[in-house]
C-alpha cells in the first residue's frame, strides 16, 4: 500500500474529471462526506474493539506463561484438568472478544464499500441524464466514467489503510500508555548525577511506608557503614531487612531522613568466572561460555545461576555490594562454593547482607538485628552472642 501514490492518483484523477465536466466531479465527489461519516462512525468503536483483544490476549499470554514455568507444581497438586478449564474460560473470553472485534471490522469494510460502490451510480445516473439533455456528449461521459476507477480505487486503498493504522494505534495505545506513566522516583531539580568512589553509606532518622496513609515499615533508621565493611541485616520475617536494603539503590524513595552515598573482553569474563567458581560448570556445558542458558537460565541449576549472578558482579566490581539471601534455596555442597565466592567478592568492598541463616554471616564486621522496623541490635557476631538477646535467641533457635 503506497498511500503517497495513492494521494497523488486521486489529485491527478480529480483534475482531469474537473477538466472533463465540472457536474460530473461534483456528482462523484458527492460521496466524500459519507466517507468521512462511515469512518467517524466505525473506527471509533473499532479502535475500542481492538484494544480491548489485546488486552484479552496478553492475560491469555500471562496466564499461559504462568502455567508453563509452574507445571511441575500443576503437576504434583494434580490439578491439570481445574488449570485447563481455567485456560479454556480465559481462551473462549477472548475468541468472544476477537468475534466482536472481527464481525466490527467486517460490518466497516461493507460500510465503505457500499458507499464506493455508490459513487459510479450516482456519476452514471447524472451523466446519462445530461446526455440525454444534450448538456454533454457520451464520449465526454465515457471518458469520466473510466476516470472513476482511478478516484475510487486508491481512496479505497486509503481507506482501508486507514483502518490497518486505527487498529495499530490502538494496539500501542498501551505502550504509549507504560511510556507516558510518570516515574515514582524523581531527582529533586539541579540534581546531580551520583558518582560511587569509596562506597560508605550513612542513614540518617531514615522512615518508611509505602502509602502515606499507612503505617510505617521502617521507623528512624540511624545507621552508618564504613568503606569496605561487611554489614549483614538478621531478625524475623517482616521484620524490615529486605526494604531496607531496597532504600540504598533507590528503588523506593525515604519518608523521612535521608541517605548519604560517597567495557569487557573473553579474558575478564573467563577470570570474573574463575573467581565465583562458575568456570568449571561453564566449560562442561556443551558450547562453553557460548551456551544459551534460556530464559531466567532454566537450564541452569539453582546454584549455577548464583555463581553466574556473582561472576557478573566480579565484572562490573561494584564499590556497593548488597546480596538478599544469596544462598537460599540452595543444598549444602552450593552453599558452601557460593559462600566461598562471596567472602571473596565482599573483599576490600562495602557488602550489604540480607540473611535468615546465620551461620552465612557470622564473619560479618556488623551485624544489625532487625524487630518491627527499628534496629533491636548491632555488633559482631561474639558481641551479639555475649548480649544473649534477640540474636542470641535467632542463633539458638536454628541449633548453631
């Protein structure tokens, strides 16, 4: 579809008929308001129409690539025919959608072409009668009626192109949407870019929540971590660790207080491998480093995909380092490899730990006991211990 072309054809087109007989252009052109209501008329709704399929569709998608990465525990529930129906309601919701969105469509192409298909009636049905009146020869008549083909054929292609378009907009309306969505972190005005050197770190009466009508996750925050200290965040699940930690890099702004902060070749990435204890497995896997270990690395083991997240770290060398449960979820041979790379990593470096294993962090320089948003305790993993308070009771209770 060359809408330019088309453009022009029906400039040249209508000159000529101009030319030819002013009445018979004007008898031809007579449709051109109609035109203009068909599209107001049908494109609305079908710019509606479309974007709600897509919408259907990309739920459809999200819960179809749920199942997919989820199907061991579908499987070991035995609940393979409750999901299918699930997908089924899901599927038969959009099929309803995509039948509204395409019987729409169609009853707009009939629309148009029923009003294309009037406009040689109507040339014909003038031109005959002043033919007939002897206002204008049957070769004049002739002529103009060849010359409707090269109007109506090309606005029936812009037409048309003007529906593919609609349905485009309307299918990007959601990413126009995500892009014209205002960020929730922002840089105060004449802020300036933040350049890391040494990597200490001072909270300042730091609070937190998430809405301002609720209550606070955490509460006056003073806390100050040296260049090159290993800080390792322990207490109860809620008890604030994780958002904490989250405050540094900015992925939340504070409520109140705040917080002060001071390219790659095959050789790198091979030593960065060597040092997470990653290059063993990478040159066992059948194309070596060259391997695609798919998407979230599903062909990876728990503990591979570790070693590979600390060699990238090795990489880039960070001067801040934060590491929320690092070894989770990870028997004890992984474990012990991994810890072996982080105590390396951590080295010379400014390490934040996020911890519910405390035999992970006993070597930390600090150690910051966690309770109900506040901080309950700091010291070392001895001083802690000789305080007998809530670490010593943590410590306990997981038999160390």
């Amino acid at each position: 579809m060359n809408i330019w072309l088309d453009c022009v054809t029906i400039i040249i087109a209508l000159s000529i008929m101009f030319f030819l007989d002013v009445r018979l252009t004007f008898a031809a052109i007579f449709i051109f308001p109609f035109y203009i209501l068909t599209v107001y008329f049908f494109f609305g709704r079908l710019r509606k129409l479309t974007r709600i399929r897509s919408q259907v569709l990309a739920e459809v998608q999200d819960f179809l690539h749920e199942r997919v990465q989820g199907m061991s525990v579908i499987k070991s529930f035995a609940i393979e025919d409750n999901e299918a129906q699930n997908f089924d309601h899901r599927n038969r919701h959009f099929l309803q959608c995509a039948f509204q969105h395409t019987r729409w469509n169609a009853y707009s192409f009939a629309a148009i072409n029923t009003v294309t298909d009037l406009g040689p009636i109507i040339v014909i049905g003038v031109g005959s009668y002043l033919a007939i009146s002897g206002s204008i020869t049957v070769g004049t008549l002739a002529a103009f009626v060849g010359y409707l083909e090269q109007l109506f054929g090309p606005l029936r292609r812009l037409v048309s192109s003007f529906t593919t378009l609609t349905q485009s907009f309307a299918s990007m309306d959601r990413v126009f949407q995500l892009m014209d969505e205002d960020y929730d972190i922002k840089n105060g005005i004449g802020a300036q870019p933040l350049e890391i050197q040494r990597g200490q770190i001072e909270l300042k009466h730091v609070s937190f929540k998430y809405n301002l009508n609720e209550h606070e996750v955490l509460h006056d925050i003073n806390l100050i971590i040296n260049k090159g200290e290993t800080v390792a965040f322990v207490g109860m699940s809620g008890g604030g660790k994780s958002i904490l930690i989250n405050l540094i890099p900015r992925f939340y702004n504070v409520t109140e207080g705040e917080i002060l902060i001071d390219n790659y070749n095959d050789k790198e990435v091979i030593e960065a491998a060597k040092m997470a204890n990653a290059h063993d497995f990478i040159t066992s896997l059948p194309e070596g480093y060259d391997t695609e270990v798919g998407e979230r690395g599903v062909k990876l083991f728990g503990g591979q995909k570790q070693r590979l997240s600390i060699a990238r770290i090795f990489l880039n060398n960070p001067p801040i380092l934060i590491l929320d449960e690092a070894t989770s979820a990870l028997d004890l041979e992984s474990e012990a490899i991994i810890q072996e790379a982080l105590d390396v990593l951590s080295k010379d470096r400014t390490t934040l730990i996020v911890a519910h294993r405390l035999s992970t962090i006993t070597h930390a320089d600090k150690i910051v006991v966690m309770e109900n948003g506040r901080i309950a305790e700091i010291g070392t993993h001895r001083e802690l211990i000789a305080k007998q308070g809530a670490y010593e009771h943590l410590y306990s209770i997981q038999g160390l």
